[in-house]
C-alpha cells in the first residue's frame, strides 16, 4: 500500500511541473521552474521514502513485540525442589551402611531394633508404635522411661549384638530388622530367610544422618527426618560461630574416657574424636588409628597430657561407667597429667542419653562439650535450655534440667 501512494505522488508531481512549465512563456523561465520543481520533487521523494521504510520497519517491530511479550508466559514456572521430587514409591530397593542391598515391598510397619542408637532413631522419628522388638534392658535406659514407656515390658527382646536372639527375631514377624556393624552375620542370615535387614554403623555425624535418612526413607517418616536434620544442622552451625575466633592456642588437649576403663580412649576416627574437634578441643586419641574405644598404657597418657579429661555415660539408668572421677584424680600414676593436677576431670551428664555416642541426641554433646570447655562463649544455662527444647521438639517429655544446672551452681558456690 505504501509503495502505491509513493508512485502516484510522483506522478502527479511530474504532472504538476509540466502543467507549471507550460503555463511560463519562455524556454529559459521554463528551465529554471523546471530545475525547481524537481529539485522540490526530489526532495519530497526521498522524505516519503524514509517515511515508508520507519513505517515498515515500525511494522515488523509491532508483529515481533507480542510474541517477544508472550514468550514468558510459554515457560513453566520451576517447582519448588520439594514439589519436584517424586515420592517414595515401593518395592524399593537400597543399600544400607555396610553397602548390602536390600529391598522392602512397602513401608515397613513391624520393625524390630537390634540397636540402641537405632531404637533411639526411630522413637525420635515417630515410629515407637512400628517397634515390634528391641534390644536388651530397655527398662535399664532412661530414655524409653521418658519417651516411649509404654514399650517397656510390651515389646520383643532380641538380645544384644554380641548375643543376638534371632528366633525372638523372627518371632517378632518383622518386616524390617536393623542391626548393628556387630551383628552384620545375621543380617545375611535374615535376608536368606526373606526378611529384610538393614546394617547400620553411625561411627560419624554425616552416618548419623545417613542412618537416619534411611531409616525415614523404609518407613515413610521423611517429614520427621527432614526436620531432625535440619536441627542438626543448625547445631553445627552454632557451634561453628561459637568456637571459629578460639585460637588454636586456646584449644585444650581432651581426653575422652572409655566407660569401661579410664585407659581406653577415642582414637580419631571414632565418633566421640568429632566432638571433641567440634566443641574447640583437641583429641588426645588423635595419633591413635581405628574407630572404636581402644586401650592404651598409662605411659600413653601421661604422654598425652591432656588439660581435661572427660567421663561419658554409659547409657543405663545410673549413667556412671566402671569406674568414678574420683578413682581418675586419686590415681598416683596420674597425679603429674595436667588434667588431675587442675582437676579438670568431669562426668558428661546421666539421666538422658550418652550424648558422647552418635543417637539423634548427640549433636547435645557437641553443645555440652563446647559449654564446658569455652563458658566463655556458651554458658551451661544455655545448654540447658537448647537441650530441653531438643527433647520436647523430637521425643515429646519435659527434660528436667537440675542435674545440668545443680554442677553450674555448686561450682559457683
């Protein structure tokens, strides 16, 4: 359309000038309107020719905008990482902590735990109603008194995992059996008999939360684990800030007890060797190889000389391991360690869990570890209160604190 305007605007200018030319009487008038006119023309031609190519150009602009506009609209919006993730979906087929792999039919419902970090997993995931069985002197470890009695005296008992009692086991009609490291033989012998079991070995933090990711995904407790895990998380990260401005200097040498005897101690590779790093310390087993408590001589410790000595629990009701704070102070091979002559030796808290060990409660030792060592920077009444809303958030009791606060107060006095 454009390009029929532009001619017959140049024709009727070369009319025009004609007409124009006619009506001049001489030539030499006609030649001068002439060379005007069409100067004029000229002129005129070239601004309707740039007129036409804007006005195309703007054309092409207007037919390419509202694709340009809709493009947006066109690409999914991303999903949420959550949203995305497709659920578990059974059979399902995993590989435990050992490697083996196992395969259930669907969420387990039967559980039996041969393992009291496990049994302490699946309580804080909500799943002490599942135990079908457990391992032994249940009513021995305060932690089922105070978040899951009504499993005592009404639950299977399948030993411990150097006497496990497989026939109770499978008594029990399991669908699901976790054992530790120890008992890994049985595992086999259950997963030939069609019943699945799991290994689990928890000798760190990111086992801990490895085990518990797989506990949660082979009984649909994903939700539970998702948000213990996060807590873990954000222990770590406190502890992180508490203890990232101590000077290594400032760092003292630990030495972390074994319960059964005070000559036995964390090498480095072993769980309760993290905490002490964690919490601003430096294991005194560091320069020991393996990942289990292991016994040295009194030479080895009095070379260590460590500037705090600590005792754990052992897990049962009284909490006290073989042998007392006292005994370690009193002893005369020891009297020139550091530690004894300070009297810096001290008994981890009793009553709950052995926070020195890798249960869902442990990331509390690395809490407790830090307070003791670095007051400084995080007191035991703080402490106390991340611990109690630890166990009323997962476990579901009002932690009672005295014991943790009585030690602060007849310190002080």
């Amino acid at each position: 359309m454009i390009h029929n305007c532009y001619f017959q605007f140049l024709f009727f200018v070369i009319e025009y000038i004609y007409i124009m030319s006619a009506l001049c009487g001489c030539k030499k008038n006609r030649r001068i309107i002439m060379k005007k006119f069409l100067s004029l023309a000229l002129a005129l031609i070239m601004a309707l020719a740039m007129f036409a190519g804007c006005a195309q150009q703007g054309a092409e602009n207007a037919a390419e905008e509202p694709a340009a506009a809709e493009a947006p609209a066109e690409a999914p919006a991303e999903q949420p990482a959550e949203e995305a993730a497709a659920a578990t979906v059974f059979p399902l087929t995993v590989k435990d902590q050992l490697g083996n792999e196992v395969t259930l039919e669907h969420a387990a419902e039967r559980i039996v735990s041969g393992y009291y970090i496990s049994s302490s997993t699946c309580i804080a995931l909500g799943l002490k109603d599942k135990l079908v069985a457990t391992e032994e002197k249940i009513d021995k470890r305060p932690i089922y008194k105070l978040a899951a009695p009504e499993l005592i005296g009404n639950v299977g008992n399948v030993g411990s995992a150097k006497a496990f009692d497989l026939e109770a086991c499978i008594a029990a009609e399991p669908d699901l059996v976790i054992l530790p490291k120890k008992a890994k033989d049985y595992a086999a012998t259950l997963a030939e008999m069609g019943i699945p079991a799991i290994v689990v070995n928890p000798e760190s933090h990111e086992k801990l939360v490895e085990m518990v990711n797989l506990i949660a995904q082979l009984t649909g407790a994903e939700e539970k684990a998702k948000a213990l895990t996060a807590r873990y998380d954000e222990v770590m990260k406190k502890v992180e800030g508490l203890t990232a401005n101590i000077a290594d200097a400032d760092k003292p040498t630990v030495y972390m007890c074994g319960t059964s005897s005070y000559l036995t101690t964390a090498p480095k590779d072993m769980y309760q060797a993290s905490i002490v790093t964690s919490a601003g310390g430096k294991n005194a087993g560091d320069s020991l190889e393996g990942d289990s408590w292991t016994g040295i001589s009194y030479e080895q410790l009095i070379a260590m000389n460590p500037d705090v000595i600590i005792i754990p629990t052992n897990n049962m009701a009284n909490g006290q391991p073989d042998f007392t704070a006292d005994e370690v102070l009193s002893d005369e091979q020891l009297k020139e360690v550091a530690a004894v002559k300070n009297g810096a030796v001290y008994n981890m808290p009793t009553g709950f869990e052995a926070w020195d060990s890798p249960v869902p409660s442990g990331v509390l030792g690395m809490l407790w570890m830090t307070a003791k060592l670095h007051p400084e920077v995080y007191t035991m009444e703080e402490f106390a209160a991340d611990a109690a809303d630890f166990y009323k958030t997962f476990y579901g009791f009002d932690m009672d604190t005295s014991s943790i606060l009585g030690e602060t107060v007849e310190k002080a006095a």
